[in-house]
C-alpha cells in the first residue's frame, strides 16, 4: 500500500489517504473532526476513522503509520462511530507521498 499525504482545507491539519500499489484509492486513513469539536495538536497527530476499515487495514495502517494510539474517541448518533487518535511515527512522512 501507499499513502498520500495533504492538508484539511478547513484547518490545515494533516490528511492523509491509503492507495494500492497500483495507485488505485483503497480508504481514507484520516478524519477532520473539528465539527465535534475535535482538533489534532499538531500535524504529527491524526484520527483515524476505525467504524469505516476492517482488521486487516487498521492493522497495517497502525503497523505503517502509527506509532502510538492515545485514546479513542466516538463520534456520530448515539456515538456509534468510532476513531482513534494517534501519534504518527517520526519517519511517516518518508512513507508518504506528498500532494498539495
């Protein structure tokens, strides 16, 4: 997998998107959720939308990507939805792609 690194328009906080190999769209690895009230402390910080990936991508999203998870949040009706908010490894950037 490949990742592509940008920026959140509506804050400039960190947003980063998950392709195959190939370069075909496989999820996105980052939610803004300043609208909750939610806000990243820095650009080495994002939350990852867990009720919208299976297993098996959370894993290598965490194995690639992540170096620790800080706390859970939930979000949505009921908070039914859940993301984690994690601290990025210091070297993610060499494993992202850049597009502005």
């Amino acid at each position: 997998m490949k990742y592509i690194e940008s920026r959140y328009i509506f804050d400039g906080m960190t947003a980063i998107q998950m392709l195959t190999d190939e370069g075909e769209p496989w999820c996105t690895v980052s939610v803004n959720l300043s609208d909750y009230g939610l806000v990243s402390q820095d650009s080495d910080h994002i939350f990852i939308p867990l009720y919208k990936l299976d297993d098996e991508t959370v894993q290598t999203i965490l194995n690639d990507l992540v170096e620790e998870v800080e706390k859970e949040v939930c979000i949505g009706y009921n908070d039914s939805c859940k993301c984690a908010y994690v601290r990025l490894k210091d070297d993610w950037r060499e494993r992202c792609e850049v597009r502005v």
